[in-house]
C-alpha cells in the first residue's frame, strides 16, 4: 500500500513525542512551589512565608532553580588544582604541554614537604587562552602536585583574564579532578559532591613510592 | 517556438548551511540537471602533519583528536597503531581490548551523525537528526566517563591506554547496548520504508564497483557497492581476528545503499562490542613506564599503521630519524579519498541531488584539510 511508510513514520514521532525529555535547561529551569521549596530545604508553606514574593512567582511557575548536567569525575575542567608544597618547581608540566603555554620562574631556597630543599615558585602562570585541556601536564607531574579542575565556568571579557596566575592558583577551588589520579577513584572522592581537599596529604599519589625507595634517595645516596 | 538556453555556473559555499563544513562547490547546472561540479577546498587547513613534526610522539595524540572530530577515538587508534610498529612496543591485551571497544562506540556515533545527516538533507528537518544526536549523547557521556573530554578525547596512549575504565562504565556500556538496537530499528521505522526516501535515493549517484576500486575509495561507500573490502576483516589489527562479525554488502551502490550499509554496520558493531566485554580480562592496561617511557625515541626508520576508520581505511605514515619527534607525519584521510570520485558521481544528477550525494560521502572537512 503505498504512504505505508509515511504513516509508519508518523508513528514514531509520536512514540518520542510522549517520551521523557532527554535535554537539560542549563543553567536553570522554571519550575513550580513544591520543586522550588524542595530546593530550598523547607516545605511549601514555611516557604512562602519565608519569602512571599519568591512563594508568589514559584506559584506562578516562575521560580528557577539551576541545573546542570551530571558530570564523570574524570572530566578535565578548566580550573587547575594546585598544592604549592608539593611542587618542586621541576616544570615536567611545561616541557610536556604540547602548546608551551605553561610559563614557570623559581628560585633557589624553597622548601618541598616530599623532597626537602626544592625551588620556590615566584611565577606559575597557564593561558587557559589557549589551552587545549589535554591534560598531559597533569599526566607529566611526578608528585601530583597540579590536578585538572572540575569546574567548566571561567567566561571572561577579557583575554588576559583567561591566564591563571600563581595566586590564583593557591586560591583556586581544591577540587580535583580524577584524571590520571587513580588514587581519587580508589577512594571514590567525587569532586561535585564531595568537600574540598584543602590537606595536601589527603591528594595522595598516584605512584606512591615505597618505603626502601626513600631510604635510597634520603638516606644512602646522601653519605 | 524554441527558447534558447544556457549552462549556468553556481557558486555554493564555502559558507553554506549544507555543506558539511566549509567545503565550496562551483557547480554547472543545464536547466536543473548538473553537466559539471569543481570541488574547492582547503578552507580547513590547519598544518597538522607539519605541526606533528615538532611535537614529541605522545603530544602528537592532541592533534590526532582534531582531524576527524566526529570519531577522533578512531584517529587516535590509528595513530597509535603506527606509533607502536615504529617502536617495537608490544601492547596491554586489556588496554587493546578497551580501545577496540572504545573505537566500535565510536564508529557508531559517527555512522549515526551520517545518517542523521543525510536524512536531514533529504529534507526530514531536524526530526531524525535530533533522534541520532540523542543516542550519540549517550556514547559521549561515556567517553567522559573513559576519557573525561566528549570529542577530543586523547585517550590512547602508546601500548594501551592510559587509565582503567571506571566501575560505573561496564553496567552503562550494557545498558546502552540493550537499548541501542531498538533505538535503531526505531530509526528504521522511522524512514528506511518511506517511499519519499526511495524515490529521492534509490538509483542516484551510483559508483558502479570498478570505478570505486580504481579511485581506491574505501569504507562503507565502497561496501555499498558490493565490494566486500573491510580492514579488520582482510588485514586484523589489534584484536580483530579474535571477534566474530558480519560484513553488510549491497550491490547497487547509490544513495540509499550507503545509507543502509552504515545502518547496518552499526548493528554489528554492538556485536563487536558485546564480545569484547565478554573476552576482556584483568591487567594492566599499558607498559610499564619503564618499558614505554614518557618520551619515546624509535629508532630511525618508517612504518604506516592503517584502520579501518568510520569512513574509511585510515592510515598514518610516521617516519622517524632517531629523535623525540617525527621526522614526517603522513595521513591517509579516507574523506579526502572517497572524495574523488565526487565530479563523477553527480554528472547527470539533479540539482535537488547535490548535497544528499555529497552527505553520502559521510567527509569531514577536518580531515579533508587537516
């Protein structure tokens, strides 16, 4: 019969007319009282008594609350985390980085918690400009010192504004993520849920070196 | 009373909505019939092969994403393919089978943006094309989860790959492959009986098979007509000899045979994947830093390591002079191959025609110009 196909057809657009949403309103969605009072952790009349101008728009349905979608904790976000103590300045990073858009400047006299007398960073700055988020600067680290972000959020006006600093590094959000850190999977540490590791000690190492290892390089090698 | 008439000469693109990329035509028509087509391209240039030849081995990997960006796991495969004969390396059985499993979800997700293509240029706007997105969508989530990046993924890495896959992925691999064959049948449904498909593809731009085999086009086009030639059945690399999988055929070699050879080659696919899951075992999943380190250095010499890609036979020929870096870097892009054959396939074609052939292709112009 001919126009058999067409109305097969009809058919399954109407099968995923009534079928769940699959996109997601990023950064935010309307929604209606009871979901707006659930966000705010009360229920629905203690929410509007609350607040009665936001319990009158949610009324209306026109409360939002944001949204995102669920991320793996492997992904490789655009801010860097960065444990200071920890880096010897050696800049594996720098050599590694496909693009060279990691610049490091040390000196000599700064203090390392895993390696003792080290260099001391005056100048640590990365063009997320022109990063391509590879991540094989992270892959490069020897001591796990620099982790790849979670967070995706870093729009700006400006170009310069695209360079993280040293110091901005020191204050950036410490939640990293597991790429190339097994030791964050083992532990199932997820980075959109969990705390913030502000403990250097809690980062682990994905290569932990063992204790004979240590005597070798502290102890014998330094007679 | 005769009318007097006259070749007209169009300029389509670089920038237009349906070229697939910024690829220009200058196109010939007689009335409505094409008598000549001049593909122009190289608006995509990016230098990758020269750029190749100043970073080190592993670095290379970032630039392999950006060639096909619609299956970049399957570049990145290919490359490592090379890399590994170049260096002797012998790889991890469990990072090998990973990247085969890795490679096939990518070889669906790209047949599914062709054909969702394609049936948008056939002028089902957006609806197909919204289905296939939303699998794809699925298979991207689990690439972060592998990789954490959805298209440039760098997730191999010489020997192997370069992290375990998670625990959440294997029960969302096997969800999803419960899921995807209704998917696709839903899409067949949907349009492979439509009688407005086969009117506008049955019969046009056809490649007979003689003509495809002296152009050495390769892939699902030269499949679609009925020559039966698929690397990972004629030349096993990885662990390819180890998997049973079928190999769809069809002889008449126009519009709609390409159409129906990457429908079904996804079905065989998730055959393909389903036995790699099953024969995967514990291990590491590549060489020990000490046995490939960071900085690989092969000894001089050259070696080309070929897939079968998406699109086609992808191949990269590295030679090597004894340094950290190539000396050159080579691709064989199967878009810019199957290519070719375009000004033949679409002589004497209607100009309705044009970019329905030209999407059957399945090109990205990422490769194409590199």
């Amino acid at each position: 019969m001919p126009g058999q196909g067409l109305i097969k057809g009809l058919g399954v657009t109407m099968r995923n007319f009534v079928r769940a949403t699959h996109t997601v309103q990023y950064p935010d969605r309307r929604v209606g009282l009871l979901a707006a009072a659930k966000h705010a952790g009360k229920n629905p009349v203690s929410f509007i008594a609350s607040n009665p101008r936001e319990g009158i728009k949610a009324m209306l349905f026109m409360a939002s609350i944001p949204e995102r979608v669920e991320q793996a904790t492997r992904f490789r976000g655009n801010e860097f985390t960065w444990f200071e103590t920890r880096c010897t300045g050696c800049a594996s990073c720098a050599k590694y980085c496909p693009l060279g858009i990691i610049k490091i400047v040390t000196h000599p006299g700064g203090i390392d918690v895993q390696e003792g007398e080290s260099y001391a960073i005056d100048v640590f700055d990365i063009d997320t400009g022109r990063c391509m988020f590879c991540g094989l600067c992270v892959e490069a680290c020897p001591y796990d010192a620099l982790h790849m972000g979670s967070q995706f959020e870093r729009g700006n006006y400006e170009r310069n504004n695209l360079v993280i600093d040293v110091d901005e590094l020191r204050s950036n959000l410490k939640q990293p993520s597991s790429w190339y850190r097994p030791q964050f999977e083992e532990r199932k540490y997820n980075p959109f849920k969990d705390e913030q590791i502000e403990d250097h000690h809690d980062a682990g190492r994905h290569e932990q070196p063992s204790d004979e290892d240590l005597k070798r390089r502290w102890v014998d090698e330094r007679k | 009373m005769t009318v007097k008439t006259e070749p007209i000469s169009i300029n389509l693109g670089p920038q237009h909505p349906s070229t697939h990329g910024v690829f220009r035509f200058r196109v010939t028509f007689d009335g409505e019939e094409i008598i000549d087509v001049e593909p122009i391209f190289g608006y995509l240039h990016r230098g990758s092969e020269k750029l190749a030849e100043e970073r080190t081995y592993q670095q290379v990997v970032t630039l392999t994403d950006r060639m096909d960006y619609v299956s970049s796991m399957l570049s990145n495969q290919a490359y490592m393919l090379a890399v590994e004969k170049l260096c002797g390396i012998e790889p991890s059985p469990r990072g090998v089978w990973l990247r085969m499993i890795a490679g096939e979800l990518q070889r669906i997700a790209s047949h599914l943006v062709a054909v969702g293509f394609l049936l948008q240029d056939l002028g089902s706007w957006g609806t197909p094309l919204t289905y296939v997105m939303r699998e794809r969508e699925s298979i991207l989530s689990m690439f972060e989860m592998l990789c954490g990046a959805r298209i440039t993924n760098s997730y191999l890495r010489p020997g192997g790959v370069f992290m375990d896959a998670p625990d959440e992925f294997w029960p969302t691999l096997h969800s999803f492959l419960e899921e995807l064959p209704h998917r696709i049948d839903e899409l067949e449904n949907y349009l492979t009986g439509n009688e407005i498909i086969f009117a506008r593809t049955k019969g046009v731009a056809v490649l007979p098979p003689d003509v495809a085999v002296n152009a050495s086009i390769t892939g699902p086009m030269l499949r679609a007509s009925g020559v039966d030639w698929d690397l990972r059945h004629r030349d096993p690399y990885d662990f390819y000899d180890q998997v049973e999988f079928e190999r769809p055929l069809h002889t008449a070699g126009d519009n709609f045979a390409r159409y129906w050879v990457r429908m079904e080659e996804m079905r065989e696919c998730i055959k393909i994947i389903r036995q790699c899951a099953q024969k995967i075992e514990p291990g590491p999943v590549r060489p020990s830093h000490d046995e490939v380190p960071f900085l690989v250095r092969p000894p001089a010499g050259d070696a080309y390591g070929a897939i079968e890609g998406s699109k086609g036979e992808l191949g990269f020929y590295l030679v090597s002079d004894g340094g950290i870096s190539p000396y050159r870097c080579h691709v064989r892009a199967p878009s810019l191959i199957n290519l070719t054959l375009l000004r033949e396939m679409l002589i004497g074609t209607l100009m309705g025609d044009l970019f329905v052939s030209f999407g059957s292709i399945d090109l990205n112009m990422g490769e194409v110009d590199r």
